[in-house]
C-alpha cells in the first residue's frame, strides 16, 4: 500500500496535464475542416450569385453537414433550433404556419397533435430535411425571415432572436463578429441571476411589500435531514411559513425531470406534516415541460396550486398573495 505522500507524488510528477486521444483528433479535425470548407464554398457561391434562399436549401439538402454549417454561421445551437421546431409544431400561427409551411410537412406526422407531441430526435430532422422539401424551405425562411414575425420576437429571447439575421447569412464582418461573442458569452448569459425567472416573483414579492426567505425549513432539518431541501421561497419567513414556493423553468428535456416530480411530491408530504397551515405552490413553465406531459402531471401533483410566468398567471399569484396576507 502506497502512503498518501507517494501517491500524491504520482499525480504531481506524472500528470499529463491534458488528455487527448490523438485519432480522435484526427477524425474530429477532419470533422471541423469539412463544415470550414462547406461554408467557404457557401460564401464564395453568395458572392458570386448573391444571397438566395436557393443556395441554404441545397445546402441543407446536398451537404452532410449543411445543417451544422448552417448553425455554425448564426451561432444558433442544435439544442435551440430543436425547441424552435417543437415550438413551431405547438402554436397555431398563420404568419408561422406560412413561413415554415408547417401544413405541407406536420400532417403527415402520426400522433402530431398537440396533447401528445413529443420533441424530435436529431436523426429524425435531420431525414425530414431530406425527405421533405417543405420543411427544408421552412427552415431556411425561419433563418432568413424569423426575426420579423411577431410570434417569434415576442417568444425567443433577444439574445437568441439575433442570431436569425440575413447579415450573418450574407457573411457580413459585423455579423460573424457578433456570433463569435455570442459563442463566447452564451454560458455567462444563460447564469446571470437577472436572467432567472425568479428575478419576476422577487419583483413582485416586493412591490406588494412582502418579505421572504430562501433556504431550509427548521421542521424539515430536524424531522426529515435526508429528504428536505433548499426551498426557492419562503414567504414571509421560515419562522413562520405561510407559502412555500418552488420554480422550475425548463427549455431543455431530460431524464432528470421524472426524478424532480417525485422529489416535489415527497417535499408536498413533508409540508403537509410540518407545516399544515402553508400553502405549497409551484411555478412550473417552460418547452421542457410541455413535451414531457407524464412527468408534468406528476410534477403538478404535488403543489396546491401552480402558475407560470405568464402575464394572466402572474396577476394571478398577485391576487392569491394579496388574499392569504390581507389581514396581516
């Protein structure tokens, strides 16, 4: 047996600093030239031609990797444009409808209806764009065209809603400029605290003037240290609880929601016991959500009552607030 010294020397002396595996490398490399070269030919063919949607369409067509070069030039994510074309497949818009002509694709789908709607696959949007023509040309108007429907300027982010411009298409300086710092900065974005939908109901808390808590609840410390957790928040205070709040706002999907919705449903039994008198909420919001509607419903069981973040529900949540405290 080795002494701590010893094998703390290991480490120290024998340290390689960064793993790479040279032939993955090498094929990776290969990888990352061809979306380079696809997008230089791309550029080339813009000047010669000018910009026409004809040219993204058989790129998305004709190229391997034309829907990769395609997200690589706006810096719009794999995961952002799946969520866009779930988003496109739930609302009923005509100027969406049209622009993506979402009838000529969406209805030879089985089970697209809206209640049951699942979110696709890579490999599955990948073969629509192959074998579909319509949900090619869809995609690429959304690209060209996106920033200026309503529907989608009021729903994306601006942070995202950026990235669906013609300049980047046309290969302007200032637009790969501005999708380099967008690459950059994207994780700085998505962790800033004013970007939390928290930051909606802190907002509200103290216009009303009500204080609140984050953190552990004493009763839950003492009586159950195993399965209690951090609460988003507690209102007024911990001493004395009369709602308990818990968010969860979800873009993404994961395997990870199912597990979230039996935690709550353990925290609700918790509460119920410890604290009878508080009322357990949740803010439940978000794509995530919608495409994973077992987990939904399991989650929502646990809470008395839920809202989002819209603006019907919020003027909601302010009323209930204003009822559970009007006497204090």
């Amino acid at each position: 047996m080795k002494s701590i010294e010893e094998k703390f020397n290991i480490v120290i002396t024998k340290n390689t600093f960064y793993f790479y595996n040279r032939e993955f490398e090498e094929v990776y490399e290969g990888y990352i030239n061809s979306i380079k070269e696809t997008l230089l030919v791309l550029k080339n063919q813009i000047q010669n031609n000018g910009l026409r949607k004809e040219l993204f369409e058989e790129l998305l067509y004709k190229k391997e990797n034309g829907l990769r070069a395609l997200l690589a030039l706006t810096g719009f994510s794999n995961e952002s444009l799946k969520r866009l074309i779930t988003f496109i497949r739930i609302v009923d818009d005509p100027e969406l409808t049209a622009i993506t002509y979402k009838e000529k694709w969406i209805a030879e789908e089985k089970g697209s209806d809206k209640e049951n709607i699942k979110e696709w696959s890579d490999t599955k949007i990948l073969k629509k764009i192959r074998k579909n023509e319509f949900f090619r040309k869809g995609l690429v108007n959304i690209f060209f065209e996106g920033s200026t429907i309503p529907i989608l300027s009021n729903a994306l982010p601006l942070f995202e809603l950026k990235k669906l411009s013609i300049s980047k298409l046309n290969f302007e300086i200032d637009a790969l400029i501005d999708t380099l710092i967008r690459y950059k900065e994207k994780g700085s974005y998505s962790g800033k605290k004013e970007n939390n939908p928290e930051i909606v109901i802190e907002k509200i808390l103290d216009e009303i003037g009500i204080g609140f808590e984050k953190g552990d609840l004493s009763e839950l410390i003492s009586n159950a240290p195993d399965t209690k957790r951090t609460m988003d928040f507690i209102i007024p205070n911990k001493k004395n609880p009369r709602i308990i709040i818990e968010c969860s706002y979800l873009v993404t999907t994961s395997s990870g929601q199912g597990d979230k919705s039996k935690t709550e449903i353990s925290i609700d039994a918790l509460i119920k016991e410890h604290y009878p008198e508080a009322h357990f909420l949740g803010f439940v919001d978000g794509i995530g959500w919608y495409v994973r509607k077992n987990d939904l419903k399991r989650m929502v069981a646990a809470y008395e009552d839920v809202f989002t973040f819209h603006q019907d529900e919020l003027e909601r949540f302010k009323q209930l607030l204003k009822e559970v405290f009007t006497n204090d």
